[in-house]
C-alpha cells in the first residue's frame, strides 16, 4: 500500500476512536516515527502533510534533519545519552524520553548556552517490563518537582511505551495510568503551569491510547511498512 492509502486508513481510525470516546480530532497528532525510512521517504511523509517527525537515533536523524533543512517538528523518542544531547538541542522540538535527573541536569546546561527553552516530556515506565526505561511511576512527583528547578526545560507532558500484545485491551490499564498521573500533577500543582500533553499509544495499540486520552500518537510501522 502507499504512504498515502497507509495515512488516509490511519486518519480513518483516529477518527472513529475519537468518535467513540467523544473526543476532539484536532487534539490528537500523528508522530510519523520516520526512523524506519531514509531521507526521500521522510520528505514524502512531509509533503503529505505530516508535520511531526520520530526520530530514536541520533546519529540517524541528524543527516536527514540537514537534508531537510529542518522541516517540520522533530521529536526525539529514543533512549538519550548525555553526551548526545548537544548534538540534537536547537534542532529537535521535543524530548519524549526524560528519565533521569543526570539527563535533565546536561539539557538544561546546553539550552542555556543556546538561549533556548527545551519541551520535555518525562518517560513513566508503567508496564514495568525489564527492557523499557523511564521514571518508575511512584517516583514520578519528586522527580517533576526535581525537574521543574531546571528553569531551560519546559515540561509539556508524559509519554509511555506499553509492551507489544496481541489483545490490545491488556493496553488500556496502562494509558489510563498514565493520564491518572498527568492528572495528579496538575490537581496537587506540583509545576507552576499544567502539562497538557499524553505522548502514548503506537501502530499496535494507538486506538486504545487515543480513548484514554493520547494527545501525541507515534505511529512508524503502520505508516512506513
Ligand atoms: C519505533 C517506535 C515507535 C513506533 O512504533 P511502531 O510500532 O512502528 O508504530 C513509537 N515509539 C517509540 C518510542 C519507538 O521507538
């Protein structure tokens, strides 16, 4: 099928899941996870009218983000080392996956230098699973609160990967967590502003995602295979 056919089946779900869940259509954005593809394929994901891009590596995503010549919304959706993070600051939009203090610590110090602020979401390793990372869920507000002293980094939200399964159901407990906890930030004013974005749901599992209230869907597979 073409990126197109492959993109307009996408929408169609997006839509009915939104539909279900009573949900504006506008408040959910496709991530083209373009990480499979070289740079022609992710120029045509821009000429359709995509206009946020997943990128996991640098050392990927960096040539194309100069082929393109930064077109787009680049977000960065991959375990970050600190020593990369020079490497992508100025040129990615977003960082989905904040998970550690030493990390926050080396973006906040390359933004400064830049001039710049830095949208973070903070990765929650919900599912628990031994291969994913990210803050473990009942650390989550001493971290925020640990973060948010960082005055470079914008905190917009959480993001989590749910473990690939068949029946997308066993999905569901681990998106409502998430948007329980974005929930409790915002209740107990843990930040001095509200983070308003959900960064959850994949090709597998993105229409369950979507009904527990995703704002940022990353779709690569679906799209690009
Ligand atoms: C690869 C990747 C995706 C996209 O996965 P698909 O199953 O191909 O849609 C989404 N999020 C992250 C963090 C990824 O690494």
């Amino acid at each position: 099928m073409s990126l197109e056919a492959n993109l307009a089946l996408i929408k169609e779900r997006i839509k009915r899941s939104c539909i279900k869940s009573n949900r504006n259509q506008n408040d959910v954005k496709i991530i083209a996870v373009t990480k499979y593809v070289d740079v022609d394929q992710t120029k045509e994901v821009l000429d359709l009218g995509l206009e946020h891009l997943g990128e996991n590596r640098v050392q990927n995503a960096l040539p194309k983000y100069e082929k393109l010549q930064g077109r787009g919304f680049w977000h960065f959706i991959g375990r970050l080392q600190s020593k990369k993070v020079k490497q992508i600051l100025g040129k990615f939009d977003y960082i989905h996956s904040l998970d550690r203090l030493s990390l926050a610590e080396e973006i906040d110090k390359r933004a400064k230098q830049l001039g710049i602020k830095v949208k973070c979401f903070v990765q929650v390793n919900i599912s628990k699973e031994e291969t994913k990372t990210g803050v473990e869920p009942e650390n989550l507000l001493d971290f925020i609160k640990e973060v948010s002293k960082f005055d470079s980094i914008q905190l917009v939200g959480l993001m989590t990967m749910a473990p690939y399964v068949e029946d997308k159901e066993l999905t569901r407990p681990i998106f409502r967590k998430l948007r329980e906890l974005l929930e409790q930030i915002n209740d107990q004013n843990i930040l001095d502003y509200k983070l308003t974005e959900l960064s959850m749901g994949m090709s597998n599992d993105f229409e369950v995602a979507i009904e527990e209230g995703a704002t940022f869907i990353r779709i690569g597979s679906l799209l690009l295979k």
